[in-house]
C-alpha cells in the first residue's frame, strides 16, 4: 500500500449546504466528522486534473442521488498532525460511490466523540472551500 506524503491535497466533498458557512464559504466542522465506522472518506488529488477531481465528486454524488455543493481541501500534513492516519483505499465499482481510484479513508480517529469533534474542526479550520462550479454557491 502507498502511503500518502503530507503535501498531498486531500477532497472532503460537501453533499450537504449546512457544512458550509454562508457567511464567508468556510467548512465548518461537521464534514470533517467521520461516520461510525470512523472511516472518513476523502479523494487524493494525486494525478489528478481539476477536471478528474469534479468527476470523482459527481459521480459520488449521483450514486447518493444527493447535490454536490463543492469540496473541502486540506493538506494531509494537517490530517496527521491530528494523530490521524490517510490510508489509500481505491474504489472499484461501488453500488455508492461508483469508482474512484484515488479514494482513501482517514483513520485511527478516537473512540470519544467529543475528541474526534475537537480533531475534525482543527481540519475545517486548515481546510479550503471550492464551490462547485456547476452550482453557483
């Protein structure tokens, strides 16, 4: 498995308009909370073009017939200055998500909620909001 430098950009799509504040288009924390399994899904930007990037969004967005309002980016450094953990994980043909090759998931979060709430604004706060283009945000 290839690790993932801390210069890499990581995407956080944003599939939900209450993850960005209106106000000044920054993230707030609540895109950067992972999931029960504590696998927080993002796409790595390596070898990507903008345009592949986008893609990689719509797609998941179709697949969970929900809107793409843009993406959250962030440095990995920023990731694993949490004690966190990006594991490269491609996706192939996901009845969810369709394929992603560049897909990784962010991992070793801790088990008290109240931590991870903690860990994932200190990555909105190093993060940058894109719209989507298509949307108009």
């Amino acid at each position: 498995m290839d690790s993932v430098a801390d210069d890499e950009l990581l995407a956080r799509y944003i599939f939900h308009s209450g993850y960005i504040r209106s106000s000044d288009k920054t993230v707030k924390q609540n895109a950067f909370i992972p999931p029960n399994n504590l696998e927080l899904s993002v796409t790595r930007h390596i070898n990507f073009t903008e345009d592949d990037i986008w893609s990689m969004g719509k797609n998941a967005a179709t697949h969970r017939k929900l809107p793409l309002y843009g993406r959250a980016d962030v440095k990995t450094e920023y990731v694993k200055k949490q004690n966190l953990e990006v594991r490269p994980q491609p996706i192939r043909n996901h009845p969810d998500v369709g394929d992603n090759p560049n897909h990784a998931n962010i991992v070793n979060w801790p088990l008290e909620k109240n931590d991870r709430k903690m860990i994932a604004l200190e990555i909105a706060n190093a993060s940058h909001f894109t719209a989507n283009p298509e949307m108009g945000v």
